[in-house]
C-alpha cells in the first residue's frame, strides 16, 4: 500500500506555566546548538525561550542561534567559559575531556530504552553529574536528549561488523567511540559535528552516526544512501550556562533559568520520541536504504563490542555501569 507521507505530528509547544518572576535588571541569553533548526532540540529551544521571556516579563531576551553558528560544541563550551556566549547544550560525548564521568554515557548498548535514560537522568546520578559538571566556568542545569544513534554511510548496507571493514567513520571527539568503530574493524576518525556535512560530501569519511531526528535535520540524505539500525549508544544533550553570567543573575531568575532548562528538557525529549520512529519512515520514503536489524544482528555488534567494557570500566568505575544495569 502506498503511504502518505504527511508531515511528522510535533507535539506542539506547551502553554507556559508559572507565575511572573519579579527581580532586578535587565538580561540577555544567547543560546546556541549545533543542531539544524529543523530538529526536536531547536524546538525545545523555542519553548525555553518563551518561558523565559514570559515569566520574567521581558526582562529575560533570549536569542537562539542554530548549525553551530556561534561555534561547535566544544567553541561554544569555551564561548561559555570567557563570558562571550551565555548558553549551549551540546551531547556530552565531546566533553569527557573535561568532564571524565560523561564517559558512561559513550558505552555501547547501556542503556535499553529511552525510560531508563530517563529514570539515570532525572535520579540521583543525573542530578550528581550536573552538580560535578558546575565548575571550570560552567552551570550545567538540565538533560535533554540527542537520543539513539544510527549509522549511515554511502557505501554499502551495513548487516554486520563485517560490513564495515575499513570504512571510514566519523566519530565524535570521544576515545570511547573511537574505540568502538575501530573495534568493529571500520577506520574512524574525530571531527566536530559542524564540519561533518562538508567531510560527507567531499568524500573524507564514507558514514556517520546520529540519531534519525540528527540525520533528517541535516540533511545527510543528501550523501548518505544508506543507514542501519544500530541503536548502539543513547547521547544526551547537557544544557550548560556560562558562570559569570549565572553570577550575574538575580537568584530569581536563576530558578526561573533552572525550571525552565528542565521543562525544555521534557518537552525536548516528548518530541524527539514522537518524531523518531516517524522521521525513520520518512527518510524511508525519500530513498533511504535503511536495514532494521534483528535483534540477532545487534547481537553481533554487542557481543564484538564486549571488549570496550573491558577497556573503560575501572576508568568510568564500575559501581556506576552496574547502578545504570540496575536502573533497567
Ligand atoms: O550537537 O556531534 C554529533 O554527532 C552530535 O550529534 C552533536 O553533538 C549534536
């Protein structure tokens, strides 16, 4: 049967709750992602832009900027640092270098379901890694989500490691995904996501790997003709302050900054799990080749990713791997 390739329902943007906070001064947020403007993050960054300007009664500008605009990750991290940039959200993956605990979150295959990255993220470990985030100029105050990450690449349908042999990836700057590509026998490479599109098209790596939602909004259609289900790691979004401007802020407006990042992070993450199955769909019918994988497949890829647990457990320590098992 033919299917109608409507538009993906988007949950629309939440009435804003919460009464006019009443403090001193007048301020400026310059918020910047490295994502596209089409995908759920952005739309999460429209709804924290309204609460914001709402409850502070314009006292509270927010201005959004996407597609790294302001910098990749890791600039608008040290944007944040010297004051230049108030706010940014990147995947944690790229900072392990600064912040060694966000490793846990690069394992293979940890966590099951977007429920126990919930129940991880909003208990007592997320709330700990925020606070231990909140040094080196940075206020991490809330989680939303990249979400589950899939792989693509020009070549050929990946089924198996096997398929992958001497591919060229690329990966974020993370040792522990580049130790799970190289592990699965392909050839990966480090860069930042602003300069991945460029390297796609000109043929520096033949794949990637992003969540669907990542994909569609950037457009890797374009050169990428295949993707493959592999689900093999879930990234989170942190949403991270500058310091000197979170000391700046009248502790009102810190709340105010503070509930609004964690209702962001809810909403953000409403839309992307609405949109995920339906953006796959989508790419479907724009031509993607994409292979679901049996479960016996990812088998494969588990079982060949074994030893990356072997190589960063006493690192990331053990106790937390297992309180994130048992949160499943
Ligand atoms: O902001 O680098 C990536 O592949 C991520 O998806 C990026 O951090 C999104």
């Amino acid at each position: 049967t033919l299917q109608a390739s409507a538009a993906p329902e988007i949950p629309p943007i939440p009435a804003v709750q919460g009464d006019v906070v009443q403090a001193e001064g007048d301020f400026k947020i310059k918020f910047s992602i490295g994502t596209t403007q089409s995908g759920a993050q952005y739309r999460g960054l429209e709804y924290f832009e309204k609460i914001v300007e709402q409850r502070s009664d314009g006292h509270i500008q927010v201005e959004l900027f996407h597609s790294a605009q302001l910098g990749d990750d890791l600039q608008a991290v040290s944007n944040l640092q010297s004051g230049t940039l108030e706010m940014t959200a990147p995947s944690t993956s790229p900072l392990v270098g600064m912040f060694p605990e966000f490793a846990v979150f690069d394992l293979p295959f940890l966590f099951p379901t977007p429920e126990v990255a919930d129940k991880v993220l909003d208990g007592e470990i997320g709330q700990k890694m925020l606070d231990d985030a909140s040094r080196q100029g940075l206020v991490a105050i809330g989680w939303a989500e990249n979400g589950y990450r899939q792989l693509t690449n020009s070549a050929t349908p990946v089924t198996s490691p096997d398929d992958l042999d001497g591919l060229k990836i690329r990966t974020m700057q993370n040792d522990i995904h580049l130790g799970i590509w190289r592990t699965l026998g392909a050839n990966p490479t480090p860069m930042s996501f602003a300069e991945l599109f460029t390297a796609l098209e000109q043929g520096v790596v033949d794949g990637q790997e992003n969540p669907w939602i990542t994909i569609e909004a950037s457009k890797f259609i374009e050169v990428q003709d295949y993707a493959s289900e592999t689900n093999h790691v879930y990234t989170p979004f942190i949403t991270l302050v500058s310091e000197r401007f979170w000391n700046r802020l009248p502790a009102g407006y810190q709340q105010l900054v503070r509930d609004a990042a964690k209702q962001m992070g809810d909403y953000e993450r409403e839309v992307s799990r609405t949109l995920n199955d339906q953006i796959k769909q989508q790419l479907k019918q724009a031509g993607m080749q994409i292979t679901e994988l049996t479960p016996e497949q990812v088998e494969v890829f588990q079982e060949k990713l074994a030893p990356v647990y072997d190589d960063w457990r006493d690192e990331i320590g053990g106790e937390l791997i297992d309180a994130i098992r048992k949160a499943s």
